[in-house]
C-alpha cells in the first residue's frame, strides 16, 4: 500500500543580469531564492503495524511537517578570442530538497537538502556549415536518496538443512560526483537539412556510500 496526502509548495524569487564589460567578453548571471513547504501526512511502517488492517490504509498516520529555503545561482562567461571561435566557462551551485511523493511507502526517506556544485570549461566554434561546442564538466550531489528493496537468505546452525531468508526496504544515502567531457556538434551541409551529433563520456562515483540493512527474521 503506498500512501501520502497534502501539499508541495514552492515560491520562488528569481533574478538575471546580462554583463559586457567588452567587446570580446560576455557574462550572464542568474540567481533563484526558494522557499518551499511540505505539509501533510503519510503511513508509515510503524502505522501500518498498528493498523486493524495492514492492507488497507487504516488506523492512524503521522504527520509531515517540513521547510527549506534553497538558493540556486548560475554563471556563464563567453570570450570572444577570434571571429567564430572562443572560449566558454560556467558555474553553478543548486540546492534542492526532497518531495512529498517520497513518503509513499512505508519506509521513513529522511529526506534532506542536496547541495549540487558545477563546473565547466570548454571552446566554441561557430560556421554557417558547422558549430562546435566542446566542454569538461565536473559535477556533484550530496544527499542522493535512493529506496531499495534488499533480499537475503542464510542458515542457523540450530536448524540442519533448512534455511531462512527476509526482504526489506531501506532508504539509502550517498553522494554523487563525476568529470565528463561533452562535444556537441551541429552541421548543416546544405539548406533544409540539420544534422545534431553529441558525444558525452563520464566516470560518476559513489561517496560516502554505507548503510547497516535491519531484517526481521521470519519467527
């Protein structure tokens, strides 16, 4: 049974800027202030215990009460070193929170703010034929949630010949980082035709990846 009820607000103040502080230099800066709300209710693995009927959404459920204020900010800067070629850099820093819709299921999410750091340098090459833009990129996120069904099965001494197994749910967190290297191709050999070729190449790791899985053995 999966179960939650309420509201996902979110308002948001957001504002751009466009620099040149040359011929050869442009800069464009946006930033996104966010205050979100979580309000509601959901069926929990301790709810469903105590309910008359386990498979239907009975009994009592707990409360889900949550705020975060998020603060995103972009930067991207184009230098204009020769007439159709340059050089672009780009930054940026996201934070987001979690969703109502993570307390579907019984297990508790313990849902918190992520931290999404950004980072990207690359050239450009612009031709009525063909337009190039190739990039490396180094990205992370703190607090990556994932729900995860985990499966065992053992043996106990004081049972010869007989073995045992559990399923459980378990919310799992982590962090996520990974360099890549983007090239992004558009060529138009002749009018009415556009061929668009990107290659991306990464190599994402896991950080800060532990958990202690808690079954409950069958009696």
């Amino acid at each position: 049974v999966q179960y939650y009820n309420g509201i996902d607000n979110k308002m948001a103040l957001v504002a751009t800027e466009k620099w040149k502080p040359n011929r050869k230099l442009d800069i464009d800066l946006g930033t996104r202030l966010e205050w979100q709300r979580i309000d509601g209710d959901w069926y929990s693995a301790e709810d469903r215990k105590n309910a008359p009927d386990a498979t239907w959404i009975s009994g009592t459920t707990t409360d889900v009460k949550k705020n975060w204020f998020n603060v995103n900010f972009t930067a991207n800067a184009t230098y204009k070193a020769f007439k159709n070629a340059g050089f672009i850099a780009e930054v940026m820093y996201i934070q987001q929170a979690g969703k109502l819709s993570s307390y579907a299921g019984a297990d508790d999410p313990n849902i918190e703010k992520c931290e999404i750091p950004g980072y990207a340098l690359g050239v450009y090459y612009n031709h009525p034929k063909v337009s190039v833009v190739s990039k490396v990129t180094k990205i992370s996120r703190t607090n990556f949630k994932n729900n995860s069904t985990f499966n065992a099965t053992w043996t106990d001494d004081k049972y010869p010949g007989e073995s045992f197994s559990a399923t459980t749910k378990q919310t799992s967190s982590y962090d996520v980082n990974t360099i890549g290297w983007t090239t992004d191709v558009l060529l138009k050999p002749f009018k009415g035709f556009d061929l668009h070729l990107l290659l991306t190449l990464q190599n994402p790791e896991y950080d800060n990846y532990a958990l202690t899985i808690n079954y409950e053995a069958p009696s």
